[in-house]
C-alpha cells in the first residue's frame, strides 16, 4: 500500500493489483465484515470528530453541541 500526501493534508492509499483480487475473492459477508471491523477501528482510534473533520458524513453522529462549535 503507497501513501501519498496531499496539499490540502489528506492522504490517498494506493492498493495493489494483488490486494485488490484478495478483496474481490472475499465473499460478500466477508467483506462487509471487513469494513465493519475497518470502520470500528478507525472510529476508535481517531474518534468521530476528527473523522468528521474529514467527511461531513458523520456530522451526523455527533451530539449538537459538537456539531456547532466545529
């Protein structure tokens, strides 16, 4: 997996072909399972605000407070 940064400071993660066909021989509860496990952890080590920080998306799941000061 490459990363490259971007100048607005997101990073992009660049997959391989090999990585790619593994997830495409997952079955389809595999790999939602996957995102799901994926999706825990990424809450979990850079918390919701900062997730929304990054996709408005999960403004939603802020509580209201939250939501006006950001």
């Amino acid at each position: 997996m490459k990363k490259a940064k971007q100048k607005d400071g997101d990073f992009v993660h660049t997959l391989s072909d090999e990585k790619l066909d593994e997830f495409r021989s997952m079955t389809l509860r595999t790999r939602l399972q996957w995102l799901e496990e994926a999706n825990m952890f990424v809450n979990k080590v850079i918390g919701l605000e900062r997730r929304a920080q990054f996709d408005k998306r999960f403004e939603v799941c802020l509580p209201r407070r939250q939501k006006k000061a950001g």
